[in-house]
C-alpha cells in the first residue's frame, strides 16, 4: 500500500527531504560533526548535555542527533520521511552501536496519540522542520506540550517575507511538480539567484567562492551548500512567520525567550531559544 508521505511526493505536494539527506551523509566527517556540537553549545549556552534528555524532531540526516548524544544526552529521534529515519538509524549504528539511549522512530509531529505517549524532555529541538508540516501552527503547538518545566525549546523557522515568500512558494511547487528531467536545470537557475550576488563579493574579495567552499563552517551548522540548495527549492510544504508572531505564539503558552538569532529580516530562518517557565 502506498504510504501518505510516497503519495505527497509522488503528486508534487512534498519534497523528498529523506533523499536529499542521504546524500548529505557522504559529505559527513568529524569537522562537520564538531560544528555542528559547537552550534548546539552555542545556541543553548552550554558545555555539555550531560544527564540531559534531548528529543530531535525531524531529525532528517540524524547530524544533530550524533552532536546531542556526543555532548552527552539521551536522545529521542524522529521524522515523517522514512529515508530520514533510515539516514538517523545510519548514524546511530555507524557512531553508537547498540546504544540503548538513543531511540529513532518513525512519526509525525502531528500525530497528537504518538505525541501524548512521548513525555517530556530536557531539550526539544526541531531546526527548520514545523514549517514543513503542512500545518505548522499546529506542529508549533505540539511540541509546546513536550518540553519540561524549565526545559529548553530551540526552534528554527523560515522568516515571512510577504510577497517574496509566495513568490518562493510558486517555485518550490513547481520544482516538485516538473518531470526529473527538467529538475537539474531549474535548481541551476535558482542557484544562480541564491548565490550569484555572495559569489561576486567573494570573487572581487580576492577569495574566489570562498563562501561556497567553506559553508560547513560558515553556516556554523556542518551543512553542505549544495544540500541546501536543493532543500530550499524543493522543500515542500512550506510555511513562515514573523518573529513577532513565533515570541507571542510561545510567551501565551508560558515559555520566554533566552535567545534569539533572526535573518535579518532576509531569506533564512529565524532562531529561537525558549525557555518553559
């Protein structure tokens, strides 16, 4: 029987995230999973999560999974697409074999019975995964019921930028809904947008696609540029909001705000650090 998530990919209503991830793992050395620890550090202002419980919601490649369990944590994994949990399943085998204190399932963070049987936890962390729901209000609101008092919530979500956001909806729909063939060329001239303007203040920097080369480091996550390239294109669904409205949403459901990193009111996502009071 073809699952839901194989029926929204195959009508053009979900990008392949799993797909995309897999290929990441190829890219996977200890410099990428040392910044990807170091992100974590910084984001939560700590040395170490030992003791800690860490749920990863949409775990997609499994990184910060990896980065949570060698800073010390338990760690819970999951996510919607099944060749996301296999690439989180790859990392837990590759790097802690056997290790009982990190589970990987597969679910949906709007499977409210899976989300009532789960608990809570020290950390919750979902970077750049609710506004891939479909229905991310509702994903923001669910994840809310899973952090402990005085727990930590870190969040990442794509910055509204009004009209230009929509306009970003029109072509991710229409990378998902063109025939594969057409798909490398799109992306090609999307790239060109993405990051011809970086590209040229680099090259006359005296630093050719230094930017590009290093965006491991520059990203201060481990990420692939090209990965995420393709991630932006093709991530459907896709939703935003104001910062504004992220601060409200959680401060009427009695968490505040340690830290925030935004985009600058750009194209990116905006991090948020809260804090269950």
């Amino acid at each position: 029987m073809t699952s839901q998530h194989e029926i929204e990919i195959l009508t053009g209503n979900r990008f392949a995230f799993g797909k995309n991830w897999k290929k990441f793992l190829g890219d996977l050395d200890e410099n990428r999973i040392g910044l990807a620890q170091q992100s974590l550090r910084d984001m939560l202002e700590i040395e170490s999560l030992d003791g800690k419980s860490f749920l990863d919601i949409g775990s997609g490649s499994g990184l910060f999974s990896l980065a949570a369990k060698r800073l010390g944590a338990s760690v819970h994994s999951f996510d919607f697409d099944p060749q996301s949990v296999a690439c989180t399943n790859e990392l837990r085998n590759r790097y802690f074999p056997n290790d009982t204190s990190w589970l990987v399932e597969q679910a949906s963070v709007l499977d409210q019975r899976y989300i009532a049987e789960l608990g809570k936890f020290d950390i919750v962390y979902s970077w750049g995964v609710l506004h891939h729901t479909g229905e991310m209000w509702q994903a923001l609101r669910n994840v809310s019921d899973l952090v402990k008092d005085e727990g930590g919530l870190l969040i990442a979500i794509y910055n509204d930028q009004g009209y230009i956001s929509r306009i970003w909806l029109g072509i991710k729909k229409i990378y998902n809904r063109l025939p594969r063939i057409f798909r490398f060329p799109f992306l090609l001239l999307i790239l060109v947008r993405l990051w011809g303007p970086r590209s040229i203040i680099d090259i006359f920097s005296g630093r050719p696609f230094y930017t590009w080369r290093n965006y491991a480091k520059v990203s201060h996550r481990g990420m692939s540029a090209w990965r995420d390239v393709i991630d932006w294109v093709g991530g459907l669904p896709f939703e935003v909001a104001s910062p504004e409205k992220i601060f409200q949403f959680y401060k009427e459901r009695g968490f505040r705000l340690d830290e925030l990193k935004t985009c600058g009111g750009r194209l990116g996502c905006n991090q948020f650090v809260f804090r269950k009071c």
